[in-house]
C-alpha cells in the first residue's frame, strides 16, 4: 500500500532539538527499515514542509518509524493511490 508522509517541522524547536531531528533523519535515510519503501521525497521551496511518498504492507510499519521524529514534526499519514487521468490505475 502506498503513504504520503506530510511533515510539518516544529516552528518551537531548540537548536538542540533541530540538531536531534537532524540525527534522526540520517539515520532513517541510512537505514530504511526492511518491508518500507521510499518511493520519492519532496521539500517545500519555504522550507515548511517535507512529502514522502512510501509504501509498506500496513500504515503501522509507516507510523512506527515515524514515531521517533513525532515530538520534533508534525506528521500526517495518508494511504493514496495512482491516479491514470480520472481512473484508479
């Protein structure tokens, strides 16, 4: 099934904080959890947002690894599908 991840940083973060949510993406970049694709990742031009598309075979796999960024990012999971036009593909 396929997530669009949309990640919302906290505006309130210490630098520290802002560091440790740096940590925290290398490391998931590093070593993305087997089962979870990484399709395509987007960052707003503002800087306000980031947009992953992945996929895993349930939302759970997706919000356990989000879990971690959660007290750092405000995150929105929504299951999609591939649109060909105005039919489901």
């Amino acid at each position: 099934m396929l997530f669009m991840l949309i990640n919302r940083t906290r505006t309130d973060l210490s630098a520290d904080e802002f560091q440790k949510l740096g940590e925290l993406a290398k490391n998931f970049y590093a070593d993305i959890p087997e089962g979870v694709t990484l399709h395509a990742d987007w960052g707003a031009l503002d800087q306000s947002r980031t947009f992953a598309l992945m996929e895993a075979e349930e939302q759970s796999q997706i919000e356990s690894i989000q879990a971690p960024f959660r007290p750092y990012v405000d995150i929105e999971i929504v299951p999609v599908r591939e649109l060909s036009g105005w039919e489901a593909s």
